[in-house]
C-alpha cells in the first residue's frame, strides 16, 4: 500500500521517533507548526477518525492514555498543548492514515479552523 505512515512505520521512509511500541509510533511532523509538533499514530493501517469502529477503538484509547506520557516528557503538560485529529476533505486531512497531531511549547492560536 502506497501510505507514508505505513512507510514510515515499517522504516522505509525514515523519521525522527520519540517513542515507538508494538502498535504505537510517534515522531515529530516534518513541517512543524509549533516548537513541538509530533504525530501519534497506529501502526495499524486505518485511513481516518470515519473507519474507528468498536473493533478497532481500542487503539484509540492506546493512544489517549500514552498522549500525557508524551506531553510529560517534552515537559508540554504543565504549560499545556492541543491534540488535532483532521478528517476528510473539510477536515483538510493530507495523509490517509489515522493521526494525531500533539502540538505545544507555545500559545497557540485560539482559532480551530
Ligand atoms: P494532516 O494534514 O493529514 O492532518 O497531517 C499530516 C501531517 O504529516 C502534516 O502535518 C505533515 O507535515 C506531516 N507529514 C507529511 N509527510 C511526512 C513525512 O514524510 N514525515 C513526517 N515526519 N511528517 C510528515
Ligand atoms: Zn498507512
């Protein structure tokens, strides 16, 4: 499948990982909006927050309880920081693979879109 997540996560496409697990990867964007900007993602192959069922939401929660692990370590969870998921064409979603953007270490903009 010609997905960069999934590249990424399998180590075709290399990238700068700040914590890896059996089912989890996190590494930082490649065009950083704030001065942390890392994205979570499954290694499982899912296109977006619409295919997140019962049968797979359990990677879900994987991944909200390591977000404040995360946030600890880059020393964000104090000063706080935003968790955005895009979905779809409106959502403005550019990578067909279900992620999560953590980003902090700045004020961020009050606007949502
Ligand atoms: P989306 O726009 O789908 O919510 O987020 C996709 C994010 O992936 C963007 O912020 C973009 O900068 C990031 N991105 C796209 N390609 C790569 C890549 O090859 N490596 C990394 N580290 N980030 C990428
Ligand atoms: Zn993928």
């Amino acid at each position: 499948m010609d997905c960069i997540f999934c590249k990424i996560a399998n180590k075709e496409i290399p990238s700068d990982i700040i914590y890896e697990d059996e089912s989890l990867l996190v590494f930082k964007d490649i065009n950083p909006l704030a001065p942390v900007h890392l994205l979570v993602v499954p290694k499982v192959h899912i296109n977006s927050l619409n295919d997140i069922s019962e049968s797979n939401s359990s990677i879900v929660s994987k991944i909200f309880e390591l977000i404040p692990q995360i946030a600890k370590e880059m020393k964000i969870n104090e000063t706080g920081y935003r968790v955005i998921s895009n979905c779809g064409k409106d959502g403005d979603q550019t990578v067909e693979h279900l992620h999560y953007h953590i980003l902090g270490g700045r004020k961020l903009d009050s606007s949502l879109g």
